[in-house]
C-alpha cells in the first residue's frame, strides 16, 4: 500500500533491505512532490492515482523527466504511448489508465486492436507485430498450446513441463526459437556436468542454472520454479 510506503522504505534503510541508489531514488522523489507534484499530489498514492489517468500523461511525464524519476526505457515507453495519443491514435477500447489498458488486452478477442495500437505507437517492431501476428493467428484458430487465449494462461500451461515439447514445437512454428534452440533444450535437460548422485555439479562456486526435466519433483511436489 503507497500509504505504507515511507515506514518500509524507513524500515529497510534500518536492516539494510534495499540499494542505497534505490532508497535515495525514493527520498528523491518525496521531496519533489513534497510542495506538490502533478495535479498538486503530494504522496506516492494520491500521484500514482492522478498519474494514472491518461489525460494526465504528458504533465507527469514532464514532472518525471525533470525530478529524474524515470529511467530512459521507461521513458521513451511513455513518449511513444503520448505520441501516438497526440497524434489522435485512440487508446485500446477507450482504455483510460495502465490497469484498464492491461485488463482490455488480456481478451483474446481485442488482441488484435491492441496489436494495431502497439504498432502505430512505435512499441512494436515490425518483426515482433509479425510474430505476435503468428500467435494470435493461432490462438483465435485454438492452435495455440493447450488452446490458451491470453499470455497468461499459455504462460501457465506451459510452465508444466509435461507440456514443454508442445510449446517448444510452437515457438518453433511461429519464429519464437530456432530448430537448432529447441532441439538443444529437448535433448538437455538439465544444464551442468551431472555427479553420481544424480545432483548437479557446481563446479565455480556459483549457482548453477537449471533446467526441469519431466522427472524433476522438488520440495512439496512442485515441478518447475515457478
């Protein structure tokens, strides 16, 4: 909860829970807003609320590139979205803030629509919009793996690994991996020189990268890190 948010970053400077580029970034940005921030916020809440709105995009997207508050990725991310906006692209589904644009565009059938916005708003190349065309191509025909309809249900389906060589055949068909990186991954496994014991050797000292195989099961039956 934003409410919260100055007695946890309090907290973690105090036990050492944070970076300190991280608390200072917050304690920066406090004191920006601290005589008023855009619409005359004042707390991490009642900005992340004003800013929220689309409407208010390019006055808050000017407070944060003055006060530093966003990093350059981000940044060129929202000028692409006001951009477009300003040039009259409509938003997906008259969507007016992040979570309802998000929520809009997990239905499978406004994918397209939200495809098309991506594109014209520079937030897609040309060769992602054609791989994503691929994909939703095959969900809307139900040839996507396990019939998923949304990024998170084939994110699910396919976390199972009993389900890893459908979708590694998938992204294959569709230009996501190569023949060559699903052929790899196939025949691996797992990643590293296997002991007697059938644990993994860590021979530097760090941890290893892991692959779960179809037989992997760790603590309370779970098969894969998620």
């Amino acid at each position: 909860e934003s409410s919260n948010y100055d007695a946890c970053i309090s907290y973690a400077e105090s036990n050492g829970l944070l970076p300190e580029e991280d608390i200072e970034k917050y304690q920066d940005m406090q004191a920006s807003i601290e005589n008023g921030g855009p619409g005359g916020c004042t707390d991490q809440s009642s900005c992340d609320d004003y800013c929220s709105d689309v409407s208010h995009l390019e006055e808050c997207l000017t407070f944060a590139t003055e006060n530093g508050m966003m990093d350059e990725e981000e940044l060129a991310e929202a000028q692409k979205v006001l951009t477009a906006i300003q040039s009259g692209v409509s938003l997906p589904g008259g969507c007016t803030n992040k979570e309802a644009c998000d929520a809009y565009c997990q239905e499978l059938e406004h994918m397209q629509e939200c495809m098309d916005f991506a594109t014209a708003a520079g937030m897609m190349s040309e060769e992602d919009a054609d791989e994503a065309q691929k994909v939703l191509t095959s969900m809307q025909s139900g040839e996507s793996p396990g019939g998923c309809v949304s990024k998170d249900e084939c994110d699910a389906y396919c976390s199972d690994p009993t389900h890893m060589e459908e979708c590694i055949d998938f992204a294959v068909e569709t230009g996501f991996m190569t023949a060559e990186e699903a052929e790899k991954i196939k025949e691996e496994g797992s990643l590293g020189p296997q002991r007697d014991d059938g644990q993994e050797d860590n021979l530097d000292g760090e941890k290893d990268e892991f692959e779960f195989d179809d037989s992997f099961s760790g603590p309370g039956g779970c098969t894969s890190e998620e």
